[in-house]
C-alpha cells in the first residue's frame, strides 16, 4: 500500500526504521563496509526493512555480515487531534 505523506504514514501506524547495515566487499571479503538504511515501517515485522534486504541478498555482490537497527514511533493516532480554530497576530 502506498501512502501519499509521511504523516499519513506516521498516523497509520509506521514508526522511522533505521538500520546500520555491516557488508563484506565483493573482492576483499576481509573488509567490512557501512551502509546506513532508513524508512517508515511497521515494528515488529519490518515488511520494508525485509524487502529491502531481499533486494540486497538477491541484486548485490557484498554478502550482509550483520545488522542493527532502531525503530521509533514519532506520532501514533492518539497523539493527532483535529483543531476547530486558529489565532491570526498582526
């Protein structure tokens, strides 16, 4: 499902996903690389952290050595209200 804002996403529920990704260079696979990954997604299962990193197994020559991540939810749809006004100064 694709949704137009990340506040649409936020309100449904995402939290912001961020993995440091550790990968072994294809010709020197005694050298660790870094790589830094982040979007909105669904905790516990991760679907997009996944996908992302089916892509990586499936499309890219660095084998993955290892990977830590955070997530955190910014707003949940009991922190929105709507407000029926506002103030205009000056």
């Amino acid at each position: 499902m694709t949704y137009s804002s990340d506040l649409e996403r936020q309100l449904r529920g995402y939290g912001l996903t961020t993995a440091h990704i550790l990968y072994r260079i294809p010709d020197f696979e005694s050298v660790l690389q870094t790589y830094v990954w982040q979007e909105y997604d669904l905790a516990p299962d991760f679907p997009e952290m996944r996908k992302f990193l089916d892509f990586w197994r499936q499309s890219l020559d660095g084998p993955l050595h290892s990977i830590r991540y955070s997530h955190k939810q910014l707003i949940g749809p009991n922190e929105w209200r709507q407000i029926n006004g506002e103030f205009n100064l000056h």
